[in-house]
C-alpha cells in the first residue's frame, strides 16, 4: 500500500513538532525516519498510525483519506519502542489479541486463531514461549512478539518506533538483519523511527532525514551518506570535519589561503567545508589544508595521525590513516587534500 | 559487627546490619501485636468448648456478626466499584479541583471515627440534609442497618482509591494505544487490558476496605441505632460484654472475629504474591 502524507502540521502547546511535512512511500518499501530526538519523526509515525492528528496537512492511503478513519480502521501495525505488550497476558495471548478483538462477522473461530497464532510464532522463531509471560522474556524476544502481534491482523503498513532502541547492541545487529529478511519474506510496506543512522542505512531501502519538524532529505542509504543535501544531513549521518571557508571569485579560501578544490557552485559568502575523515590525504604542498601532526601512532601497514587543522578561529584536531611509505614526523606541517567534500553556505 | 548467617567461617552477609534489625522486628512485632493477640486467646481458654461455643452461636453473637460481615462486605463491594471509578477519573483526566478532590479521598482516613459517625448521623437523621429527602421517599438510613452501610462506605473509600491510584498510574497508556490499533474498540480494551491489569490492586483494595469495616466501631455507633440482632455491629457487642464485666464472652467474640480478619489478610497475600508471581516488578 502507499501513503502519501502532505503538508503535515502539529503542534504541541508552543513546540512545533511538524513544520509542513510531504512524503510519499510506495507499496512494499522499507523506509526508515532518521533524526535526533524531536525531530518530529516519531509524531509523524503516530499519525500515519492514527494515534495523533496533524493539526493541518493529509494522510492518503492508496489514495484514500486516512483521517477520518481511527487508529482500529486502518489495518496499521504498530511496534512500540518498549514493547507495550499485555502483561497479564501469555505470549499466545498477545498475539492473538488482534484477531480475538475482530468484529464477530470476520472473526475467526477458536482454531484458526490458534493456527495463524502458531503460524505468526514460527514466522519470529519463537514458538516456543507461547505459554510464557512477557515479563519471562528477554528485551528481544519481547519485541518480536510484539511484531507478531502487530502481524496478527495482516496489516496493510507495519509501523515500528525505535523497535531496536532499547535493545542491547549485539541483539540489535541480529535483529536488524532479521527484520531486513523477514520484511523481503512478507513484503508489507514498513516505516520505522530510528535515531541510529548506522540503522537505518543498513536496514532501509530508503532513508529520510528529519530535523526540527521538517524533512532534510529523502534518498538511498547511498545517497544520503555520499551526497548529503544539507549541512545538517552531513553532520548528523557519519563523522564530519567541519571548517569555515569563504567562497569568492571561484574559489574557496581558508583565511587568505586559496584551496586548490573547486566550490562546486557553492554560493559566494561564508560558508561551511565539510569532509569524512577518511577523505582526505595527505598530499604535496599547494592548495590543501594545512595542519601541524601532533601525534602518531602505528597499526600494520597505516600509521595513524592526529593532525591539528588551522582554520578560522581555532583548531580542529582530525585523526587520518596514511600509509607507512609516506613517514610523517610530530610537529611536521603537511597538507590535506580533501578528495571528496560538500560545501554549505553558513 | 559482623553478622553470622551460616557456616563454620561466619559469612558475612553482603546487606550488613541483619542481625539488628531482626531483633528489632520480632521485638517489636511481639510486643505490639503478638502478645495481646496471645492474651486474647489465653482468655478465651478460661471458658470450656461449650460455652465459647454457646456464646459465638447465640442468637445476639451470630446476627452481630453477620451484620458486621455482611454489611461490611457489601459495603466493600460498593467501595470497589466507586473506588475504581474515581481512580479513573482522578487519574486520566485533567480537571479543575482534581488535586483537592484527591486529597478529599484521604479524609476518611485522617478524620477521627467519631467525628464522622456523627456528622454522618446528623447528615442523614430525619431532619437532615440528605435525611429529610430520603424520608420523603420513604427510606430511612440514620438508626438502621443502611446507616451502618453508609458509615462502612466512608471509611472504606481511601482503601481502594489508594491501593488501585498508583497501579493505574503506571498502567502505560501505550498499551491502551496498542490494543486500539489491533483493532479493539473502547469497551475490549477497558474490559481485556486495563481492568485484568489492574484486579489485583483491585481486590486488594477491596479486601482492605473489607477488613477495615469489620472492625469500625466510632463511625458506626453513632448512625446505627445499636438494637440487639437489627443494628447491633459485632465490635459494639464485645464492648456491651466488657462493659457488663463479661470478658470471656467478649474475648470469645473477639476470637472470632480475629480469625476471620487473620483470613482476610491472608487471602490479600495470596491476591498479592500471585499478582507478583505474574507480573514480575522489573
């Protein structure tokens, strides 16, 4: 199924939590809402799941509107962060809850319950604690039941929020790799929250970034790391030096220094250099960044460097791998050579 | 300083401190409860097997106690249900006066017994402010056994509201928000996730308010009229027997009612271990 979500906006007292959000998701995607923590990307999953309303803006399933429909009529599954399973219940309970609760007219009878029960309990390999409590399980057990429940009921979308967030970083990495198989297994159209890029570009098929409320950009795992359409995208996914420069005349200059890199139409003013640390080289004099090593160490065939960059006002201390063949010595002046970089006006 | 816990070498426990605080406990639970519990059963022996029983099966004893039982079980029952409601109202929903209104539900707890049998009483007498009207229709509640009612619904209210308040507070509403979007409408989710979790604080309160109305005495003697097998409560009876020099026959009744309350508090433990064993405190 798709959703189309336009112009979306909530507002919580004076907090904007949505500032006019527009996207699409096509049917069977795997898309993942990346953002630091009041970004807006967990009010936006709740109201495709009809547990907030936008204050303006609209919901469009299949081309249908979503709004007037309560969270019960849309056929969503949602996973919560911490589960939210029903304590007083047995895992068996739990997930069949969904189809005990189904109008009489559709619902289905004692034992094909308990098969799409069994069935949904062997999708998460966990059929075997069909008669423990929630309360008997580990976190990540917990929340696959949790994704069976939400299962249960074939919905059309599968939202998760942070389904990982409060797991243990080894279960996390198993799981992320289990929900990749299993979504490429059922094929439903999934959204999921996460502020762990390292998530989110390894489990989505596609990534869209969020910050205060608006949406900064939506692309590949690919994309969004190689080609960062702002300066925020850049800083928040992978690690970034970030030094100010000022664009005139073509060129881009550190103080009165001219860089030999291209501003790559970059507007004149001043403006922001971002690089990944691992962009850079080491490079013959003439046009790099110029900085001063202050400390070396060394692994098998790359020696580390911790070099302290002169830009601006301050120092920004970068460490880089460079091969042994080219020895540098503490105190040294060199230059680095960004070989890939964005430039943002500041 | 070191507390022996077992073993030839003296382990010492990691929690320091055992050893008093044991003491401390059984000392002071003897001398507090333990031993007038005792005294009541020593004095109960001074009778034979056929006078306690005479006393506890005697017309008077038996329509006291089940006055007092039963009276206090309906009342609880009542409290139960009202209880839960202002639970719910005092904490999912956001209105002016709700702070005093939950401090309103300690009243019960802090106004002395007697000043609330009284203000009951002349709250509902004849020519009372609920009084008049009630007679007017015909029902009539200071001096009878729905006086005693009313006056065990008072005292019992906090027990409940304050056994059932936290538990509903921690009740996530993320759960409610689950089971509406699988599909469950109001009444499912009220009746399949909020209420199963929160019956054992329920029926812990609800023993609670149980316990504590069987034993009233201030609150009660002043609305219930006091007529031997009509309004007469079991705790009034006991001070009728000690009054007229009868010990044992008053320490037999109290016997009674003592097991009863032991069976009361048990079955709240039961209600509460079988509550943890479920749902364990993380």
């Amino acid at each position: 199924m798709t959703i189309e979500l336009k112009n979306l906006v909530k507002k919580f007292g004076a907090f904007t939590a949505l500032d006019g959000v527009d996207l699409k998701i096509a049917d069977g995607e795997l898309l993942a809402l990346l953002g630091p923590s009041g970004s807006g990307k967990t009010t936006l999953l709740r109201i495709i799941a009809g547990l907030d309303w936008p204050d303006a803006g609209e919901v469009r399933f299949d081309g249908e509107n979503a709004l007037t429909r309560g969270a019960g009529e849309r056929h969503v599954g949602f996973v919560f962060q911490h589960y939210a399973l029903f304590r007083h219940m047995t895992v068996f309970e739990n997930v069949a809850f969904g189809l005990r609760v189904q109008p009489r007219a559709i619902r289905k009878d004692e034992a094909g319950i308990r098969a799409r029960v069994k069935e949904l309990l062997d999708l998460v390999q966990l059929d075997w604690l069909a008669n423990r409590y929630p309360s008997q399980l580990s976190g990540g057990q917990r929340q696959r039941i949790a994704l069976a429940r939400a299962l249960a009921i074939q919905p059309r979308i599968l939202l998760l929020d942070e389904p990982f967030g409060a797991l243990d970083a080894k279960v996390r990495k198993e799981l992320r790799r289990w929900l990749r198989s299993l979504h490429e297994e059922i094929n439903v159209t999934s959204v999921f929250v996460t502020h762990d890029q390292e998530e989110a570009l390894e489990v989505a098929n596609r990534v869209v970034v969020m910050d205060k409320g608006r949406i900064e950009q939506i692309g590949t795992p690919a994309e969004v790391y190689d080609r960062p359409a702002t300066a925020f995208v850049h800083s928040f996914i992978g690690e970034s030096v970030v030094l100010p420069v000022n664009v005139s005349g073509g060129q881009v200059w550190v103080g009165d220094q001219a860089l030999n890199i291209k501003p790559n139409g970059a507007a004149p003013g001043p403006s922001q250099l971002f690089v990944r640390r691992h962009d850079m080289q080491v490079a013959p004099p003439g046009g790099g960044l110029r900085g001063s090593v202050r400390y070396l160490r060394t692994f098998g065939a790359v020696q580390r460097a911790d070099i302290a960059l002169t830009a601006g006002d301050g120092e920004t201390l970068i460490e880089i791998d460079t091969p042994r063949d080219r020895p540098l010595q503490i105190g040294e002046v060199v230059e680095l050579q960004p070989t890939r970089f964005r430039i943002f006006s500041a | 300083m070191g507390t022996r816990v077992s073993g030839e070498r003296g382990r010492r426990n990691t929690l320091p401190g055992f050893g008093l605080t044991m003491g401390l406990t059984l000392t002071w639970l003897s001398i507090i409860v333990l031993i007038p519990l005792a005294g009541l059963f020593i004095k109960t022996f001074e009778l034979s097997w056929d006078q306690f029983f005479g006393i506890v099966t005697s017309r008077r004893t038996l329509n006291a106690l089940k006055i007092s039982f039963g009276l206090a079980f309906a009342a609880a029952a009542v409290n139960l249900v009202m209880g839960v409601v202002i639970v719910w109202a005092l904490v999912r929903y956001r209105f002016p006066g709700r702070r005093i209104f939950d401090a309103v539900v300690d009243i019960p707890f802090a106004l002395p017994t007697a000043v609330a049998g009284i203000a009951l009483t002349s709250l509902f007498a004849q020519k009372g402010w609920l009084g008049a009207p009630l007679a007017e229709l015909g029902i009539k509640v200071a001096f009878t056994p729905l006086g005693i009612f009313v006056a065990m619904i008072f005292i019992g209210i906090p027990f409940v509201v304050r056994t059932v308040q936290p538990v509903l507070i921690d009740l996530d509403t993320e759960i409610e928000e689950a089971a509406a979007s699988l599909g469950a409408n109001r009444w499912h989710v009220i009746s399949r996730v909020i209420l199963p979790s929160l019956i054992p604080a329920i029926l812990t309160g609800f023993a609670l308010a149980f316990a504590r109305a069987i034993g009233e005495y201030g609150s009660v003697i002043f609305i219930a009229g006091n007529l031997p097998n009509v309004s007469e409560i079991a705790p009034l009876l006991i001070v009728i027997r000690l009054s007229e020099f009868r010990y044992a026959d008053a320490t037999a009744i109290a016997v009674v009612m003592l097991v009863a309350a032991f069976l009361i508090i048990f079955a709240v433990n039961r209600i509460q271990s079988w509550a943890q064993n479920r749902i364990p405190v993380h």
